[in-house]
C-alpha cells in the first residue's frame, strides 16, 4: 500500500500536459497539513510570460478561504531562432478541512493560450494533530513567510531539547543561497518552555537578517547542531555527543509591481530615511569638497547604488565610498561619502534628492526627498594675491631691519674670543665609565634575548606567515578565518579561550584584547570576506598592516609572560 501511496506522489506532483507541453508544479505547505489548520496548495506551471491563464480543480473535501498569485524569476528560451519569454505563473490557495487522512483534490487543470496541462488527483494527507514533541530537536523562526523581492526577514535557528545538556555548537551551517545575508549576534541565554507533558531548554544558535534576492519559491536550508550531554543523562540512553537537524522550509518571495515602476526606483522596500550632510558651502578652485549621504532603514542596503547628487562641467567627482552600520536587529545605515573638486568656478541652487521606495503593507511606490545643499566655487585669485602680498611685505621689511642693526656691533665682535677647552686627565673616571658600557651591554643582550626568543616561536612564525601570504596575494575568508582561530589563544582571555569554539569570528574580535580600532577594522574585514565568499558579492577590501602586527604583538606579550 506504501509503495502505491508512493507512485500516486510521484505522479500527481509533477503532472504532465495534455498538450503543449510542461509540467504542472503542485505542492502543499506545510507538506502534511493539520485538521482544521490553514494551509496552501500551490499550483503552478511555465508559461509565456503576460499570457493569460486560469486554473480549476475539485475539492469538495476542503473549504477555499483565499488566493494569492505568484509569479516567479522571467526566463528566456530559444527554439529554431525563435526567443520566447517565459515565467513560472500560478496561484497559491490557502485551504482548511475538519477530516483526517488521504484526501484529494481532483481533477487540476491549468489552461494558458492554446495549452492544457491536467492532473487527475493530487492527495493531501490530513493530521489529526501536529506531530508529538521531540526529546531535541532544532527549530527555524522566520518573521514572514511570504515577502516582496529585497525585503529583509529576520531568520533564527533554536535548538530545543528536554535533556539536559553540557554545550553545543553548529557542526554544519546553512548556505541561504538566494539570499544576502546580515549575520548577526545570537542571545546566549537558555529560556524555558512547556510543549505538551514536557519541559525543553531553547537556546538560539544561529540568527540572521536575509534580503532575497530572486523571486519564486526559496529554501531556506537546515542547520546541523551537535549537542553534548552527561553521561546516563536519561533512560533512553542520551549520552555523549549527539546531532539534530532543522528541517528545510520555503519562503515565497514575490516581485513589486513592474508596470507602474519609477525611473528613480532606489530598489528599497519599507520606509527609509535620508540625511545630507556638508560642513559648508562656498569653496575655491581646486579645493575638495565633501558631502555625506546617510540612509537609514530596514531594507537592502548592501545593494543600494550611491544616487547622482551634483552634477556640472565644472564639477569633477571621484569615486563614491560606503559603509554599512548596524543600529539595531532590522535597522541599519549606509554611509556614503562623496568627493567632488571645483575646476572653475560655478554656482549650483538648492535642490531635493528624491527617491522612490515600496510599500510591501500597502503594495504601493513611494517618494522620499531631502534638502540638497548648493555649492558655490569662487575663483582663487583673491586670496592667492592676499598671500603673496603678505610674503612681499615680509621679505621687504628684512633689509630695513638689517639697517636697525646695533653700530657697535661690529666693535663688541672684535673683542670676541673663542672658548678654549683644557683636556684635564684627573676629571675621567674610568672606573666608573666601564662600569657605564657594561651595564649597556648587558642590557642589550638581555633585550635581545628577550626580543628574538618569541620570534623563534613556532606559532609566531606561523601566523608571519599567514599575514604575508595575505599581504601579497589578498584576504579571503578561509586565510582570516585559520588567522583568528591559531591565534585566540593570545587574542582572548583564558574564560574565553574555554568557550571560544562556541564563539564566531565576530564575536572572537569583539572580546579581544585589540584596540578599538583593530576591532573596527577587523570587524568590516570579516563582514566582507563573508559577503565575497557566501554571497558573490565582490567589495574592496584594504590590507592595514598595523592591525595585523597587533595580533604579532599580543601573542608575543604572551610568550614573555
């Protein structure tokens, strides 16, 4: 009987057309729904992109409450030089039923131009309730479960077990692809909570902020957590080491509205604010000016391109650099800063910055504007004549002050008489000055000593590897990564070495004995590295070599101790 139930799937999930061609996409959310808990049947299909569609089935055991349309990432295919644009279009039913069991819903049809594709029966199979608890298992939380392409959700993983347990740690990481990715801190405390006749210790393991970046169905990937427990922990012979995964769900990420789409459309979605800011606004020739764009909010920022402020023949701009800050869980700001240099003079009015946004609560565009300082660039001249003037007094007053000079001066010179120096042999101890050279040179040999023994130190000329390699062929993710790890041992106090294999780059750099700045510096490096490796995001990344020597520093003050 299970291997019928299972060819019955396997047909009705992927039902061919009657004619035409393709494959009707049916699924269900979750895949084993709940009595008298809502949830979707989503049917799907290719089709040419604009066309026209309609979709009909039975389901005299299911009550229809709602639908919403999806349409999916845009395609193109070519067929005997003929291109054709496709898109993956459909509707997605939220549906309830108060039965139990196999239940289907029959006869699908998805109509679209001149073509048909049909399923007979598609079987959803009802529980009476949801699954019993789990002794641990790991648990996905995500804010929405359907979001506007380059909307931000707020994932986290919680591991919750009914044993007590001594540690754990993430033994496999999900890879979110499709997704940019803003890691944040997890919250280490351990909460409490009662699911039936059992009492679970929840712990967060792995949190982040996603922005989609493609629009259809996307995964969000389980995660892999290892759990230590005592010895005899439970009857059920929970001991030692033990893994539990989450399981994978989806997001449906839905596209803003293409057809009324602004020409200023900054690809931000959600409410953003705006700030400019310049220290003045009158500048000479050739003089650099500054301004600073800052714009805060809960979106996409990582992809917001820096807008056109100033624009003019006389007006030379560089290239724009940006910055990303965290303020809180879902908020942060992008910094950019501008550089513009005057190469004749010019007058520019005050203006407005506009740029549009979406609405994903109300569906709809949206403009934000904010004052734009003018800029007026005068000619140098005048305060080049001011200095050159001043220097021309200056070096004319000279020789009249020379005339000053004191008549006698000459007469007071002749009477002058170098001092003569006497060579006394009683006034040399010698006793003393090679005690004096003694005491230098054993002071040198001491700090060499001191000096060149760490230098020999496996680790030290380890990580003096490392930080050449970098230097010469560039920071990756894997290279800081093996850096900051064979070096927490001098970077970390010895409470945090005990726990250091619980802790992130991040949060290893966050508790160091680093400067502030290194720790700013290193911060934004691994910031980085991540989105170049994980997101495919390429980002300049500058080699400080001061900060890397402060690592060198502190494993050597370690040594000497």
């Amino acid at each position: 009987m299970k291997y019928l139930l299972l060819l019955v799937f396997v047909i009705t999930d992927f039902a061919f057309g009657v004619s035409g061609g393709g494959i009707l996409d049916i699924y269900t959310t979750p895949n084993r729904p709940v009595k008298n808990e809502a949830f979707e049947l989503v049917i799907k299909a290719d089709i040419v992109a604009g066309e026209e569609f309609r979709i009909s089935f039975g389901a005299k055991d299911f009550e229809v409450l709602n639908r919403r349309l999806i349409r999916e990432d845009l395609r193109t295919l070519t067929n005997n030089g003929k291109i054709t644009t496709i898109q993956k279009t459909g509707y997605a039913y939220s549906m309830v039923t108060d039965k139990v069991g196999s239940l289907g819903v029959t006869n699908i049809r998805f109509e679209s131009g001149d073509k048909l594709l049909a399923a007979a029966r598609f079987e959803v199979v009802v529980q009476s309730s949801a699954p019993r608890p789990k002794d641990q298992f790991v648990e996905v939380v995500i804010s929405k479960n359907s979001i506007i392409k380059g909307e931000g959700i707020d994932l986290r993983y919680f591991l919750a077990t009914s044993i007590p347990f001594i540690s754990q740690e993430v033994k496999q990481y999900p890879k979110l692809d499709g997704f940019i990715k803003r890691f944040r801190d997890t919250n280490p405390r351990i909460e409490r909570f009662a699911s039936g006749n059992k009492v679970y210790q929840r712990v967060e393991v792995y949190a982040a902020r996603l922005y989609p970046q493609k629009i259809g169905k996307i995964a969000i990937d389980p995660i892999s957590v290892k759990i230590n427990y005592p010895p005899g922990a439970t009857p059920q012979g929970y001991s030692g080491m033990s893994t539990v995964a989450s399981e994978k769900i989806f997001v449906e990420v839905l596209d803003y509205p293409i057809e009324k789409l602004p020409a200023n459309f900054s690809g931000l979605i959600g409410n953003h604010e705006l700030e400019i800011y310049r220290p003045q606004q009158s500048f000479n020739i050739n003089v650099p000016i500054t301004v600073r764009l800052i714009v805060t909010g809960p979106g996409n920022l990582e992809e917001l391109v820096a807008p056109p402020l100033y624009v003019n023949k006389n007006l030379e701009d560089f290239d724009v650099k940006s910055e990303i800050k965290t303020i809180n869980e879902t908020t942060s700001s992008k910094i950019f800063d501008y550089t513009y240099l005057g190469r004749g003079p010019l007058n520019i009015a005050d203006s407005k910055l506009t740029i549009s946004m979406f609405d994903p609560e109300r569906r709809q565009y949206f403009e934000k504007a904010v004052k734009l300082p003018g800029i007026i660039v005068a000619a140098n001249g005048g305060a080049s004549n001011s200095t050159s003037i001043v220097d021309s007094g200056e070096e004319k007053s000279m020789p009249n002050a020379s005339k000053k000079t004191d008549k006698n001066l000459a007469s007071k010179i002749d009477h002058l008489m170098p001092p003569e120096f006497i060579l006394r042999r009683d006034t040399i101890n010698y006793f003393k000055s090679a005690n004096v050279v003694i005491a230098i040179v054993s002071f040198l040999i001491l700090l060499s000593f001191f000096i060149q023994r760490p230098e020999n130190d496996p680790l030290i000329k380890k990580i003096s590897g490392q930080i050449a390699l970098m230097k010469k062929k560039g920071v990756v993710y894997s290279s800081l990564y093996n850096l900051i790890f064979d070096s927490k041992a001098a970077l970390l106090s010895t409470e945090d070495v005990a726990i250091s294999t619980q802790l992130s780059l991040s949060e290893i750099i966050e508790k160091s004995q680093l400067s502030d700045n290194a720790k700013k510096y290193f911060q934004v490096l691994i910031s980085r590295c991540e989105n170049e490796t994980f997101n495919n995001k390429q980002e300049k990344i500058n080699f400080r070599n001061n900060y890397f020597k402060e690592i060198v520093s502190l494993i050597r003050r370690k040594k000497i101790k």
